[in-house]
C-alpha cells in the first residue's frame, strides 16, 4: 500500500488511488519493455550467440571443409598436453609482469608530475597520450625501425657510450623485452590521464591537514593520495591486465607474421591464431581462445576479491 500511495503521489493521484496507479505503473512498464524488447533480443543474439558457437566449435574436430566430427573436451585435453601451449603461457605471464605493474608506477609518477604548476603542462599531457590514440600497427613499424640492428635508433645511442650493436629481433634473449618495452610505451599514456583525474578528486585540505601534522611529501603521498587513489590504481590494473592478455599485433608486426626466433614470442593470442589462421583449426583454435577466457575470468575475479578488502571508495 505504502508503494501504491507513493506511486499515486507521483502520478499526482489520491492517496486512496492505489489500484489505478498500480495498473497505471504497469501499463507504462510493459509499454517501455515492449519497446526495448527488439533493442534487448538484437543485443542478446550479437552477445551470446558467438560465446555459445564458439564454445560448440571447441567441441569437434573441424578445419575448413565442410564435415566436422563431434570429439567432445578432446581439444582442450589436446592443448593442455602442447608444450608450444604452455610456452604461450609463460611468455603471456611474462609480459603481464613486465608491462602491467612497470606502467602502473610509471605512470603515476608522471602523473604526479604533469599535476604540478609546470610550463607547457598541456603539451606534456598530448605527447604522453598521443601513443596510446595511435594504431599498434603504426607503432610497431616505428620500433620496427628503432630495433633494426644495423641502422636502429637503439644502437646508434647505445653507440655513443661504446656499446656493441645488439640484434634486438633476431636473439630470443631479447624477443620478450622489446614487447614489452612497446607495451609499456603505448598504454602508459592513457594511465597517466587516469591518475591525472584521480589526482584531480583529491581534496587538497588533506595535504594541508597532513601538513599541519607534520608529515613530509613522502608522508603526505603515502598516507594520503596513495589511499585516495586506490580506486583509481584498482581500475587501471584490471584494464590493463585484461589489455596485456590480448597482445598480439606488436609481435605480429614485428616479427613478419611469426612469434620471434625460436617461438619466443608466442603469447596466448598468438597461439590461437596460429592453430585458427594457419593450422586451420578452428575448433581446436576455439578451445584455446576459452581457456584464455577463464584465465582472464580468473585473474579479473581474483582482482575484485582483492579489492574488496584494500579498495576504499570514501575518503
């Protein structure tokens, strides 16, 4: 009666009113679903459809010809017994360890920066950002360039203090270290925005309270912003971890089509284009694409368990 008298009021009806705002209230709810229902059964056919085929894909054993035959989990049993799966594995946990926490600290240390009264603050903003709007392609040519090891950029600095030409692309030692080298250079100026709006939200009467308190800049960044910052840090390490299982086109771009010398750059993407675009597998390369989907599930549930207990929303 209480929700019908509410409603009465809100449809400038009396009190007494209920039933008719009741019949009121659902008449305009259905009307509002019966509009959204083709936008609602368009999204749900664009959304899930491709995740159920995909999943019913991983279930035989089919290339590109017409016939395919039913082999149930014996794809997903196949891939965990390939070493080459388990190197993409590590290479795509390596590069999450190299780039995601590197870019994090990086990031908000210019952060920091830039949010100083400092000249030409808003050119130092663009020239981080620019990266991150520009395409993977067009930045792995660059590096492509900057790593060459007879004319690279790279070894003509490491030239001017009496280092030895290094052939980046060509030793595996190397092959994971200028990706991520990429990755971190590409993504850390949309992380510097991030954490210029985070650091925008802090009140600055914390700092003067802290101030007054006798805390130092040290003190003040670790007692105050880090902890105000946390939400902000929690968004750009689940983004970024989730953006760092997808690497794929620095490699492609970089190594002509190919994982590195010696496969040492097969990450998990990667691997499954391999076995799709290449081996011609496509139920297997479905198999491969849902064990990444659990592991970035995984990963993405272990972050929000851990920010439940260290990600403060009020200040």
């Amino acid at each position: 009666m209480k929700l019908g008298a509410t409603l009465g009021r809100g449809l400038n009806m009396p009190v007494g009113s209920t039933k008719f705002a009741w019949r009121k209230f659902w008449a305009d709810s259905a009307l509002a679903y019966l509009f959204l229902l083709p936008t609602l059964a368009v999204l749900a056919t664009f959304s899930f459809y491709p995740v159920v085929r995909a999943f019913t894909l991983s279930l035989y054993d089919w290339g590109l010809s017409p016939d395919k035959e039913f082999i149930g989990f014996q794809n997903y049993v196949e891939v965990f017994h390939d070493k080459v799966f388990w190197l993409a594995v590590r290479n795509t946990a390596v590069y999450i360890i190299g780039t995601v926490p590197v870019q994090i600290i990086l990031a908000l240390g210019v952060a920091l920066l830039l949010n100083q009264k400092i000249r030409f603050r808003p050119f130092y903003r663009l020239a981080f950002f620019v990266p991150y709007i520009t395409t993977a392609t067009a930045i792995s040519m660059v590096w492509l360039w900057i790593y060459h090891d007879q004319w690279g950029l790279l070894n003509y600095i490491l030239g001017w203090f009496g280092a030895d030409p290094k052939k980046w692309l060509l030793d595996p030692r190397y092959t994971m270290m200028t990706i991520i080298v990429i990755g971190i250079w590409k993504i850390i100026g949309y992380t510097v925005v991030i954490f210029l709006a985070g650091l925008q939200n802090v009140d600055r009467e914390l700092y003067n309270a802290a101030r007054v308190d006798g805390a130092n800049d040290w003190q003040g960044f670790w007692h105050v912003t880090w902890p105000l910052l946390s939400p902000t840090t929690f968004f750009v390490s689940i983004t970024s971890m989730i953006g760092a299982f997808k690497v794929f086109t620095e490699i492609f771009v970089l190594y002509g089509g190919k994982p590195g010398p010696l496969r040492a750059g097969t990450t998990m993407v990667f691997y499954v284009y391999e076995a799709a675009f290449q081996d011609h597998r496509m139920g297997y390369a479905s198999a491969a694409a849902y064990i990444l989907f659990f592991m970035v599930l995984f990963v993405t549930f272990f972050q929000l368990w851990y920010a439940k207990k260290h990600v403060h929303y009020d200040a």
